[in-house]
C-alpha cells in the first residue's frame, strides 16, 4: 500500500511567547511568518491552505502538542 504525503503547514509557538506559520518546502526555503496570537496565525494558515490545496494543516498548542490537524482540499 502506498503512503500519499501531501504538504505541510505548521503553527507552532515560539520561544519569544508569539506564533510561527510554517509552509511548505520551497526553493528558495521561505522562513516561517511570526504572528503576534494565535489566532492570527490560524488565520494565515487556512488563507495559505486554500490556495496549496490539497495540504495538510497542523496547529501546535503551547506544549508543541498537535491540537489540530486537519487534511484541506481533499476530494
């Protein structure tokens, strides 16, 4: 059976108290985005997902546990 991976995005905390959005790989390699909340970098998470359908979303908590992991634009 073969195993699909699709791209990822990641939201983890920072050591600093805000959020980072990780993308994808790309070429060049694209730094993560600091956010000030959570909240703000949820929501640049799903604008970037909308358009890098279908990817793989993954919000981290505080703890650097997964709190959501979501698979966005899959059919």
């Amino acid at each position: 059976m073969e195993t699909i991976t699709y791209p990822t995005i990641r939201v983890d905390p920072d050591r600093h108290g805000d959020w980072e959005v990780e993308f994808p790989e790309t070429d060049p390699p694209t730094p993560p985005i600091k956010c000030r909340t959570l909240d703000e970098a949820r929501r640049l998470a799903y604008s970037h997902a909308r358009h890098a359908q279908p990817c793989e979303l993954v919000i981290c908590d505080a703890y650097h546990r997964v709190a959501h992991h979501e698979l966005v634009g899959s059919r």
